[in-house]
C-alpha cells in the first residue's frame, strides 16, 4: 500500500512498473495507492487493472486507518525527502515500510529490523523488496514484532518519547 499525497518526489512513476513486475510473480497481489494529487506520469495504462485499486481523492482517517489495517506493509518509494508522517502512521498498524534511501527514512525504517530500504529510482529492486515481504513470512513476522516492541515499549513508545521530552525541557532549562 502506498498513501500520502500524490506528488513527482514520491516515486509512484517507479512503484507502479514496480507493481506490473511483481504481479507476473505473485498475480494475487494488489495495490492500492490512496491519496489526492497529480500525477506526474500517465495513469490511464493502470486504470483498469483490477491489482491496482488507485484511489485519487481525499481518504478520511477511518477509510485510511482500514486500509492500513488490511495491507501487508506500506511502500514509501519517495525519489527525496525530508520526513514523512506515513511511517510512524504505518508503525500505529503494526506494519512494516520499504522505503527508500532519501531523507529520515533509514533512521526511522532500520533495514531488516522495521523494514526495508532501497535505492531511489530502482523498480529492480523495489520489485525484489516488495516480493520478499510477500513471500517471507518469518521476515514479514520479525518485522512486526520488532515495531510492536519498538511502539509498546521501545524507542517509538511514549513513555520513551515523555522521557526524552523531560531531558530536552530539563536541560533547556538548566
């Protein structure tokens, strides 16, 4: 599943020859792309591929929370970056990320521990990526479990978050 806003940075144009190669592999697999915006690329040869559920239009929390709720993982295949609200949002559904390898995404998506991490601009290897979490089960497993420790209890948690709020207040306030 990808969401978010559709924009030219967040990789759609390589996510979605990604998605024609992954289903010659795993014909079962489908992928729903929800969010408003423009696409920077010409859609119309993936309307009407029943894999493909494109969804370009608001979606409201709950419809969104569903759909997380129901993928196997989000794909964030973002050509750059800063940060993204869409992995902690995946992470609240105990779902793993393959992201790619611009911006805060390797310090919030640690390879092989919450997710995945790729080249930008590779459908090689974001195909591979999305394969593997398909087909592996015990990596697809480990993955869940290391987010629902990290979020329950680890670093993500917010007792750990509270923590490191009173450290930053208690020394800007020394």
């Amino acid at each position: 599943m990808f969401f978010g806003q559709i924009a030219s940075n967040k990789g759609l144009d390589i996510l979605f020859p990604a998605m024609l190669e992954l289903h010659k592999a795993l014909p079962d697999v489908k992928l729903i792309v929800a969010g408003r915006g423009k696409y920077s690329f010409d859609i119309t040869p993936y309307k009407d591929l029943d894999y493909f559920d494109i969804r370009n239009t608001f979606i409201p929390d709950y419809e969104l929370a569903t759909l997380i709720q129901n993928s196997l993982f989000v794909v964030c295949p973002y050509k750059d970056a800063t940060q993204s609200g869409v992995v902690m949002s995946a992470y609240a559904f105990n779902k793993p990320v393959i992201a790619t390898n611009v911006g805060g995404f390797p310090e919030q998506v640690i390879h092989k521990k919450y997710g995945l991490i790729i080249s930008p601009n590779n459908v090689e290897e974001l195909t591979q990526a999305m394969e593997l979490l398909c087909t592996d089960d015990v990596l697809l497993t480990n993955l869940q479990h290391n987010i629902l420790n990290a979020c329950k209890h680890g670093e993500y948690s917010w007792e750990q978050i509270a923590l490191e709020m009173r450290e930053t207040y208690t020394s800007m306030h020394k």
